[in-house]
C-alpha cells in the first residue's frame, strides 16, 4: 500500500514524462495560469525598472552599474535623474 507521498510522487513523476502537442497543452490549467502569471507580472517590471534605476543612481550607485545590477532593460531612460536636468 503506498503512502499518500509516494502517490503524489508517481504521479508527478509520471506526469512529468508526459510530452503535449501544443493543442494539448494549450487545453491545460496550468498553461492558462502560467500564461497569465506572466502577462499579469511584465507590465508591472516594466514600468518599475526604470524607477528602480533612478533610485540607484540617486544613492550613488552610477553610470552602468545601476542598469547592470537593475536589470538593464531595453528603452529606459539613460542619463541624470529627472530633478538634476531641471534648469532654474
């Protein structure tokens, strides 16, 4: 008789074996769920990693280092912070 655990795991392991066609995966709750995970998430990335960068370059992390250790996304905005380019 197995175990509660050792059900879960054989049948992890077998559904883990298991390869889908993408019209059987895209018919899966997990893919829906990662799917929208993910499209939920990226927006949110998105529009906080240029903060994030400013941020660092305003506590004297400078130059590349901030979008090296912030992720370095694509199109953010490169340069001094905002305040520092006001003229005034």
């Amino acid at each position: 008789m197995k175990t509660r655990r050792g059900k879960a795991a054989a049948a992890a392991a077998q559904g883990a074996a298991q390869n889908y066609t993408v019209g059987q995966m895209l018919k899966t709750k997990q893919y829906w769920l990662l799917f929208f995970v993910v499209a939920l998430a990226t927006p949110a990335v998105l529009l906080f990693s240029p903060i994030i960068v400013e941020l660092a370059q305003q506590r004297g992390l400078r130059g590349g280092g901030a979008q090296l250790h912030c992720g370095g996304q694509r199109g953010q905005r490169r340069g001094p912070p905002a305040d520092a380019m006001a003229v005034g």
